[in-house]
C-alpha cells in the first residue's frame, strides 16, 4: 500500500470521535514500516491493551477502523482461523469487533472479526514472518493469490464496517 503520515491516519478514521482519532496512539515509526509489503497497516494500542486499529485502502482511499479485542485477557491455545489472511495458529487470532460508522455505530451496532492478533497478515501471506508452531497456510495458492484473497477479505470487513 502507499504511505500514510501520521496526519492522513488520524483523518482515515470512520468508526470513532474525530476526538478519538486525534489522541489514539498512531505508531511512531511510520517511516520504516514495509509499507510495499502492506496490504493493511494494523498496530495495537501500547497504552490500552484490549484497543487496537487498522488501515487499509478502500476504493482508493485510506479508511481505517478502531478495533475492540474483548477476549483479549481470555486468551487461549485454541487453534482458530485469520479470516483475513486465512493462517490458522494455536492461540495467535483473536477476535475483534469494530463498532459501525455513523449512527448504527452510535447505537452500538458493530462487526466481528478474527484478526491474527499482532495485525501482520500481510507479512504471513508474505512469508516475511513466522506465523509459528503448529500454523498452517492453504498452500494450494500462490503468494500473489493469497494476497488477492487477503486483499478481498480485509476489503469486505472494512466495507460492512463502513455500510
Ligand atoms: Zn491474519
């Protein structure tokens, strides 16, 4: 994906206060991120643990999303599924819930997801990190496919999100 400054971020948010975009914490090293490895930035929130957000490009413009992890303290060995990059691990994916945009959103109207729980999907599809022991990826596909299917998922939750 294209670079985001810290700026183009905190305008991207759909699912919080303009308040909230503004004060949530943005990583601070958006310069080095593998941004031409990135079908989506994801970072969880160092100063709240069970907060974490996300960007991606939708129909050409950034949108990125608070996230909620409430089983986030309740965290198993459970084997489960990224529904996004589709890698199954032992106790890495939890799930997310992002409240919806505008008024459904305010009226506590929200959208689940499994999410590997670091946010680096991009970089499992990739091969660029370990999604470790015990993990399995659909190996039938090539790296290019599982983009274009990673790309597909994320595409599909950031739009039922912003509907
Ligand atoms: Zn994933």
């Amino acid at each position: 994906m294209k670079p985001l400054t810290e700026r183009e971020i905190r305008a991207a948010f759909v699912n919080c206060t303009k308040g909230e975009a503004k004060r949530l914490s943005v990583p601070r090293d958006l310069g080095d991120r593998p941004w031409e490895d990135l079908d989506y930035l994801g970072w969880r929130d160092p100063l709240a643990p069970g907060r974490a957000y996300l960007v991606a490009e939708l129909d050409g413009r950034p949108r990125a999303l608070a996230l909620r992890c409430p089983g986030l303290s309740a965290r198993t060995a459970r084997r489960s599924m990224c529904s996004v990059c589709v890698t199954t691990r032992t106790g890495g994916v939890s799930l997310m819930v992002a409240p919806k945009a505008g008024k459904a959103g305010r009226q506590g109207d929200s959208v689940g997801i499994y999410l590997c729980g670091d946010l680096a999907c991009s970089l499992y599809v990739r091969g660029r990190q370990d999604p470790g022991p015990g993990a399995r990826l659909h190996e039938t596909l090539t790296t290019e496919e599982k983009i274009l299917r990673t790309v597909a998922n994320l595409s599909a939750f950031v739009a039922k999100v912003t509907a």
